[in-house]
C-alpha cells in the first residue's frame, strides 16, 4: 500500500504521536510542501489537528479532482480534534494509531465518504468542517492570543474562553442573510454530526447533502442558562425566540467582520460569503 505521511510540526501533540512501524514516507506541512506528491497515492495519513486539516484540503483541492483526492486517515495530534472524532471510532490518539496499524498490516482500509464545507468569500474558496461567526472567532482569538503550550493547560483555557464569552452578549454581528438583516451572537454551520465535546448543538431533519445550521440572536438572553440544551440540541430550546436551527444546502452572507474555519481566522473585507458541500471525500475509520 503505498501511504504518504503528512505532519504538521508545529500541531498541539505531534511529539506525543507514537512511532508507526510501516511508515514509509514523510512529508513536512510547510508553506513549501509539494502537495502534489500526494496524487496517485493508496491513503494520505495526517497527523495534526482541525486547522492542519482544513489548510491541506484547501490546499488538496486545488491540485486535485475531489474523485482523485486518497482516502484520509487523520490522527488526533492537534490541540483540538473535532473533525476526526466525528468519523474516527475513537477520539484518542493511542487507540487510533493502534488501528491504522492494524488496518495497514492487513491491507484493507474501513472507509466512509463524507463532504466538507466550501467557503467561497471573494476569489478565495476554503475547504473544513466547521464555520462560525460572530461569538466564535472572537472567542477563538481571544484563545490564541494567550494559549499555553501545554496542552492540558491550552485544553482548560479553551473551555474557560467559550464559558466567559456566553456571560457576553453585547457584541453583536449584524449579518443579511436571504435579503434579510439580523443582528446576530453567533452562528456556526457544519458538517459534522457531533462537535467538540461531544455536543450536537442543531435539530437535523435527517436528509443527507445538508449543513447543519445554528442562530443565535439577542432575544436569545442569558445564553449560558441555555448552554445544556444548546449542546444537545434540545428542540424546545429552537422553539424559543432567539434560537433557531436549521439544515440547508447552501448559504449565502453578507457581514463585514470575522469569520472561523475550523479555528483558523478569517476576515470578509465586505465580501459576500457562500457556503456549500464538497463532493463526498472517503476517510479511514480508525
């Protein structure tokens, strides 16, 4: 099988990732990485996190067919690794590499074929599996601004940045969306069936080829006595005012402000924002 491992350096628990025994051959991911060593290739192995993720599909897609794209095993070596757990059987790193070393030694992968967003803004298309706007990359920069090292102590501040940010709800977005204006807490879309932590903060209607769309708007009040309900989606939660789900083939916004892929910061300079599926990319289940 011929496997191309793809490293991050710089991801939040690269050191920790064990030795694999089949490894063949490693590429760096550098802002000088020649992505097209990945064509033609039996399976592309990453070992980082979300945002390694998404900047090697933005990249992959513009070298690649999404037909012609490998099958992607991902390794939880980032800080956050909430793409990965969703499809992978197990959202630590031991257990996964466990099993891509027995899927390797046997020579058969377990695939499952899932889409990723599209965020065209202006020129430029992006490629992850998590958008947000609003409280989220406000939070996220607030993140990176202080992060620790240590991942254990970048974990804990992470959730101390989002829990401080739902006691706010003075900073509103104010984002047209279907020719309507609406000031806007936060808004994510998605497609991934589970978050971090576990959370499905969205009500599905089940039909396959959609994103999973969630709006907070001021009415929505204290968010943090909510929170609960929010993280699994309640649906009596969606029946209040200042919440509202909903699953969607496409969106198409207009905001001037920041916008997060996978935790990596954007800004839309006033440009419109569409957000689509990709055709379906096939992933190892480790």
């Amino acid at each position: 099988m011929d496997v191309l491992f793809l490293r991050n350096p710089a991801a939040g628990r690269i050191d920790q990732v064990p030795v694999i025994p089949a490894r063949r051959e490693t590429l760096l991911l550098d802002a000088t990485a020649d992505l097209s060593r990945c064509a033609g290739r039996d399976l592309l192995v990453l070992e980082g996190g979300d945002g390694t993720l998404h900047r090697l599909l933005s990249r992959l897609f513009l070298l690649l067919e999404p037909a012609a794209i490998p099958p992607i095993a991902v390794l939880p070596a980032g800080t956050t690794n909430m793409s990965c757990a969703d499809w992978n059987s197990s959202r630590q790193l031991g257990p996964t590499v466990a099993s891509l070393n027995a899927q390797l030694a046997a020579g058969k992968l377990t695939i499952v074929e899932r889409p990723v967003l599209s965020v065209q803004c202006g020129d430029c298309v992006h490629y992850g599996c998590f958008y947000g706007l609003g409280l989220i990359p406000e939070a996220i920069a607030r993140f990176h601004a202080g992060r620790s090292e240590r991942v254990v102590v970048s974990t804990l501040q992470m959730a101390m940045t989002f829990a401080r940010s739902l006691l706010r709800t003075d900073t509103m977005q104010t984002v047209c969306v279907d020719g309507r204006e609406r000031a806007t807490f936060a808004m994510m879309a998605t497609s991934l069936d589970r978050l971090l932590y576990g959370m499905r903060p969205y009500v599905t209607d089940g039909q396959p080829r959609r994103l999973h769309t969630t709006w907070i708007f001021p009415e929505a009040g204290a968010l943090w006595r909510h929170l609960r309900k929010l993280a699994r989606g309640a649906p009596e939660l969606f029946a209040r005012p200042g919440f509202e789900t909903r699953d969607v083939r496409s969106l198409t916004l207009d905001f001037a402000g920041w916008y997060t892929i996978d935790g990596e910061l954007y800004a839309t300079g006033g440009q419109q924002s569409g957000i689509s599926l990709s055709p379906p990319l096939r992933w190892v289940v480790l």
